[in-house]
C-alpha cells in the first residue's frame, strides 16, 4: 500500500496523508464512510508479467467495456494495430450520456480507487482527481472476463492456473492488449478489495 511505502519518507507520507484528508472529505460528502488506509505494508501477489499499463492497452479494454455494456451480445472484434480505440462511438456515449463504468469514466494517468462501494465515480480529491469505486471495477472486469476468454470459477476467482495461461498471452492473439491489460488491472482490484487499500493511478 501506499501510506507503506512512503513510511519514512516524511514529506511523502505528510502529501499522501493530505491527499488522503481530501479523499476522505469527497467521501463524507457524498454520505460514504471514510477510508483509512493500512499503515503497515501488506503482503500481496500481481500474478502479471507487466507492472504497468499502456495508455493504448487501457483504451482497448475500455472500448470493450463499452460495446458490451451497450449490447451484451456483441462478439468481441479486437482493433487493428492502427485504430484508435479512444475514438470509439460506444466510449463516447458512455461518456457522455450513460457515465456508469468505472473503468471507463476514469483518467488514465491519476486518481483513485477506493475499496468502498459507491455507484458514480466522484470528482474532485484531490486537485479535482477522480475517485472510483474498487468494488465496482473489480465486478466489471469479472463481467468481461467471458468476453476475452477468462474462465472464473464459480466465484468469480481467478486460480493461478488461469492467470498465467493469460499473462503470457503472445502479441500474435489479436486481443493480447485487452487480456494484458485486463489481467493487470483484475490483479489490482482484487488486490484492493481484499486489503482494503487505494489504487493509485499515477
């Protein structure tokens, strides 16, 4: 987590707590309960050979998103190396009119995700950052996972197994931006949920 890594950092741990007192005043106002992030570091496993992801990897998976929340019968057609999956009429409507996936209504380079949850993405904690719900992804990516060829159990687990058939998933699977992307993203949220800590997007 990160209050963790910033331990004994004392002007970083001084920034995190003030942005976590910003976090905490959206929440109050919008009738959440606060957050409080672990103070001690916690053991956790990203069963992904990627520890970041790409702006363009993160527009795949949103479009995906998209099209199957606006029609939960399309079948998945991956873009061409030179589209542009953030120019997609379904991510624009979700952005404009629909504003219900917190995967998508999010920015790609800051905020948060909180292990609360809530069903809007808020705004504004801190410097006007985006707040989503860990919750909320997590059940999102659970639902697409079908849609890329991630089997769950009956819970909606992902065993190890599985992971890693997925985390190596080859440039030639025309796909391989979306399943990347979502399995780092799986790995974070699950993360969150179970230990009650913020995903950062930075």
């Amino acid at each position: 987590n990160y209050r963790a890594m910033v331990a004994e950092d004392e002007e970083g741990l001084a920034w995190f707590m003030e942005n976590l007192d910003a976090i905490n005043r959206v929440l109050l106002d919008n009738g959440l309960r606060r957050h409080d992030e672990p103070s001690k570091a916690l053991d956790y496993t990203i069963r992904s050979e990627h520890d970041h992801l790409g702006t363009s990897w993160l527009h795949h998976l949103r479009r995906l998103q998209a099209r199957v929340l606006q029609d939960p019968g399309w079948r998945h057609t991956p873009c061409a190396d030179d589209d542009e999956p953030w120019l997609d009429e379904a991510i624009d409507r979700e952005l404009t009119v629909y504003m219900r996936s917190h995967l998508i209504v999010h920015a790609d380079t800051q905020g948060y995700y909180v292990p609360i949850d809530f069903a809007e993405v808020l705004y504004g904690a801190p410097r006007g950052d985006m707040l989503g719900s860990s919750h909320r992804l997590f059940a999102e990516l659970k639902q697409l996972a079908p849609y890329l060829g991630v089997a769950l159990d009956e819970r909606g687990n992902l065993s190890d197994g599985e992971a890693w058939r997925v985390a190596v998933t080859s440039e030639d699977d025309p796909a391989f931006r979306e399943k990347l992307a979502w399995l780092l993203l799986f790995e974070c949220a699950r993360n969150s949920v179970e230990l009650n800590t913020l995903l950062v997007f930075t």
